[in-house]
C-alpha cells in the first residue's frame, strides 16, 4: 500500500511533482502513467524517501519509508536511472544489498537464477546490456521478498521475450497479494499490464481509475476527413472541445465532432470533400488526448504561438 | 524461460538493517571493485619499496658524501619515505570509496537498502580505516626493519625501534595513512564528486602548505602548524620543529579536523537529496 496525500516536489523554479494524492492498493498492479518528463521518476524517489517532498506526505505499508526497519523486505525498486556500481560483478552487487539485512547468499543466487542472469552473475555489471542491467535491477527489487513493489519503466530495454517475462512477472506478484506500482510513457504496455491507472501529467494527477474505465473513457471516435482544403475546414472547425491534428497533407483527423457535422459544415461554405470517415482512436491517441494539455513542450510551442 | 515465470520464492524475514549488517555490506563493496584492490596494492609497494630503494641508494653512496651531507641523512626520514607517496593513493581511494557510487548511481541502491544513510557514511568509514590499518601497519615496521637492514654497515644510520619516539613514529605513519584515508573519505562524502573531491584533497595538502611561505614569517608560524597536513605529519616525525605542535597535540588536532569533516558530511548526507 503507497498513500500519497498532496506531495509536491520543486527543484528551483520547475514544480516536478504537483499535489498529488493517490492510493496505490495491494492484490493488483497500479500502471503509473504519464509523458516522459511527467514527474514520473521525482514520485518514485520521494516515495523511497530518496528526495524529500518540498511539501505534502507520502508512505509505504503504513510508515515513511526511512522509517522502516527492514525496507527492502517491505519495499523492492527498480529506478529508471542506473544504480549499480560498473565495477561490481552483478553478484556482489546483490550480495552487498543482501547484506544489509541479513539476507542469505543462497537467495541471492535462487534471484539470479530467477532473473535469468546465472551465466554472467560474475561479470562487471558495467559490461552489461539495457536488458540485462534492468534483470539485475528486478533481482535486486526482489531480493527482500517484499509486500510492495516500485517499479520505474521496468520493460526499457527488454526484448518481447523479457517484456513477456515481466508482465506474467507482476501479474503474478499481485495475485500474490503484494502492492505492485509500475511505471510506464507506454499506454499500450499499461493496458495489457495493469488493472489500475493512475495517470499524471506535469506533476499533476490527470486519472485515478480502473483501466478498463480509463480505456472507456479516453478512447473516443475521430473523423477522418480528406479534402484539398484543409487549411480552411481547419479554421472552421477548431472550437472549444473540438481537436484536429494533421497527419498528411490534406488529412485532418477531427476529435470532438460527428461526421455529419463536420460534412455539413464543408457543404454549408461550399468546401469540397474527398473523404468523410470515422474510426475509433488508439489508445495511444486517448493517452495522448488526457495529456495532450499537460505535455511541457506542447505548452511552450503554444506559449511561442501566442506570442 | 518457464522456471522464471514462477512467483518469487519466499524468504524468511531476517529481521533489521543493523550497523554490523552493513558492516558486511561496506567490506563486500571494497574488496569486490578491482581498482580498490589495486589502489591498496599501490600503497603497500610505495610504502614498503620506497625506502627499500632509498636505503640502497643512500647505502651506495655513503662512501662519496661529505660529514655535513651524512648528518643530513635520518635513518626514519628514509623509513618513512614512502608514508609521503602513499598517501596520495591512500586519499584518492579515500575519495573514491563514496564518490564512486555517486558517479555510478550506485548511491540509489544503498541508500533504498538502508534509508537511515547514516550507517553507511560510518559503515565505510570504519571498514576502509581498518583495512588501511591492518595493511599499512605491517607496511611501516616492513619499511623499518627492512630499510635498516640495508643500512646495516653504516654505524650512523642505525637507530633502535626502542629509542625515544622511534615506536611512536613507525607506527604513527601507519596512524597518519588512516586519518589522511578518513580524512579523504570525508571530503568525498561531502563534495559527491571524485574529481572535485581528490582536487579539495590536494588542495587543503598540497597546494595551501607551501602558500603559507609567500606570508611573513610570523604569520607562517602562527597558522601553518595548525594545518591539517602539518598537523598530521607530526603523528610520525621524530623530530620537531621549533614552531610545530607535539606528537600527541598535532594528532589530536588532526583527528579533530577529521573529526569535524565528518559531522558535516553526515549533516549534509541525512538532509541531502539523493
């Protein structure tokens, strides 16, 4: 269980995390959704107790992290920034970790045989693979046996047989009852992953909701129209609630809007139609529709425009 | 790949993050980088080989030196040659047994291992004072007793181990190593960064000390003993200069800048983000 009530980070001048308030519960995984950039990373690490929330509070399995006696029985991590030392072979790595808390050498070997690592165990980390490296970031998140797991963009750098790997992975680490909380830029890795999504965008919460609701709910028709006067039926159409993006000369795609509006809006000012389809939108799209506002380089360009 | 779509076996609880547990841990780190086992490695030979080579060569040469150049000649200036060089070896891997966890993000992993961080600023401090212990005091009684073996034909080279301050010296350069490693140690905690660490280092050594030459003399010897590099070096000097402080004083206050050094990277670590 991860309770976040209004944890804000700011580092100089950028609010990295915004009043977040969320519940990450036990028995299902929590994809934590949002573009890169989002504040994705800065939540995880107040939640390790790594950085300290400028305000707000957050804690794990009842108590702040750094209050726990025993965290890595409680809390297993994998960030997304590398935190081995390249020096180190990849079993001493988790034997230091293990250490710490008493944990045996024979479970660090029963991890590495798990993550699939035992042919290189006593090679340098630093010669290691994206894939490999994040195996041995798994391992290490497991060595504890913990309730709760953070895992920060844990399918980077896997091949599909690994991303397959950890999918069954977690599904099953929450079927066990643990608290699993993932993270992810990928919609559509979330979808097939997690049960529940907690979506943010530049460090504010967007959804808290089940994925088959955010799925229900984001995922809306577009019209698709071809005409050799776009520009024009462009202007026509954009209003509040309306989107439009072009993904090819002549090619708008309308969100917002039915087809029959949009055909009779061409006929009323005589703009002529090549194409007037409708097709429902991905659920990249429906991700990128919820965060369309809150992407930082989308602000700047409309900053730049306004200007 | 089935065997690994299995659920995590269970693991017995084992209880606590303990200050021994990490103990463990920090000596686990040390002695499984390679560049940590060379370092010390270097610091061994340099201490050990060092006035190996200056007894010979003094030993050579003995015969063409003039009374006044054979005076200038101590038989524990030569036994403690290689304290001087070592040390840069001791300081830098000093430096580094923190700072390369910043530089590797391995700093992340320990510090979700044991978020109380404290433990592991004394955790390594102890393990790395006590290795350069158990290694350098056999260094400087090698260093010694070899270098007096070399020197054995020459009458005015030979000086027993139970002189007056002879014991204290030898085993005060071994005492030196170990303070100018935590002293190390410490600024690499606080800087969290090896080059800036290793510059501090020569900086506050190398660089300050001959500086104080450049003020008026009363000046140079109203501060310069208080440095920490002069300080120190009086834990394993024989003799002493007219300006400089006591064995026992120079050592204290040595330990006491470490000391000092120490409470700051400790402020800064348990307030820092990581």
């Amino acid at each position: 269980m991860i309770e976040a009530s209004a944890l804000t980070k700011v580092y100089g001048e950028k609010r990295a995390v915004d009043d977040l308030t969320f519940t990450v519960r036990p028995g299902m995984v929590t994809g934590f959704l949002g573009p890169n950039g989002s504040g994705k990373s800065t939540t995880m690490r107040l939640v390790l107790g790594l950085d300290r929330p400028t305000r707000g509070d957050v804690t794990v399995n009842g108590k702040h992290y750094r209050a726990h006696i025993a965290p890595l029985h409680e809390v297993g991590a994998l960030l997304e920034a590398r935190s081995i030392h390249t020096g180190r072979s990849a079993r001493n790595h988790l034997l230091a970790l293990a250490q710490t808390h008493g944990i045996s050498r024979k479970r660090v070997d029963e991890l590495i045989d798990l993550v699939g690592l035992h042919d290189v165990a006593r090679k340098r980390a630093g010669k290691f693979s994206l894939g490999m490296g994040q195996r041995l970031g798994i391992a290490s998140a497991l060595l504890g046996d913990p309730h709760t797991l953070l895992l920060d963009e844990p399918v980077n750098g896997l091949d599909p047989e690994g991303i397959h790997w950890i999918r069954n992975l977690l599904r099953s680490l929450a079927a066990e009852g643990r608290t699993v909380f993932v993270s992810s830029h990928l919609m559509s890795e979330m979808a097939v992953t997690a049960d529940h999504l907690i979506v943010i965008g530049r460090g504010k919460l967007i959804a808290d909701t089940s994925v088959d609701e955010f799925v229900r709910r984001a995922s809306g028709l577009l019209v698709h129209v071809r005409t050799p006067q776009a520009a024009k039926l462009r202007e026509l159409v954009v209003r509040d609630g309306v989107h439009v993006t072009t993904t090819e000369p002549n090619v708008l795609e309308i969100e917002g809007l039915t087809p029959e509006q949009v055909g009779e809006l061409a006929a009323e000012h005589r703009i002529v139609l090549h194409g007037l389809s409708e097709r429902q939108a991905s659920l990249e799209e429906a991700f990128m529709h919820l965060t369309r506002d809150d992407v930082e380089f989308k602000a700047l360009e409309r900053e730049e425009t306004a200007a | 790949m089935n065997a690994i779509t299995e659920a995590l076996p269970r693991l017995e609880r084992t209880g606590r993050v303990t200050q021994l547990r990490v103990l463990r841990s920090e000596w686990t780190k040390l002695v499984s980088v390679r560049s940590t086992r060379w370092s010390l490695l270097v610091a061994v030979i340099l201490t050990v080989g060092l006035p190996m080579l200056f007894a010979g060569v003094t030993s050579a040469h003995w015969g063409s030196m003039g009374p006044n150049e054979r005076a200038d000649r101590h038989p524990l200036d030569i036994a403690l040659a290689g304290v001087n060089v070592s040390q840069l070896a001791i300081a830098v891997l000093g430096v580094l047994t923190i700072t390369a966890e910043y530089s590797t993000g391995m700093i992340r992993s320990t510090m979700i291992a044991v978020p109380k961080r404290l433990p592991v600023l004394w955790g390594k401090m102890i393990v790395y004072s006590l290795v350069g212990f158990v290694l350098m005091l056999p260094s400087v009684l090698i260093a010694f007793v070899g270098s007096q073996a070399i020197l054995d034909r020459h009458h005015l080279l030979q000086i027993s181990f139970s002189h007056h301050g002879v014991a204290r010296s030898v085993i005060g350069g071994a005492v030196y190593l170990v303070l100018v490693g935590i002293f190390a140690y410490t600024i690499g905690a606080i800087t969290r960064n090896t080059a800036g660490g290793i510059a501090t280092f020569a900086g506050i050594f190398f660089v300050i000390p001959p500086l104080m030459n450049i003020l008026p003399s009363s000046w140079n010897n109203a501060i310069t003993p208080y440095l920490p590099s002069e300080a120190g070096r009086q834990i394993f000097s024989l003799t002493r200069g007219a300006h400089s402080l006591s064995p026992a004083a120079g050592g204290a206050l040595f330990a006491g800048y470490c000391a000092a050094a120490l409470a700051l990277a400790a402020v800064l670590l348990a307030t820092r983000d990581t």
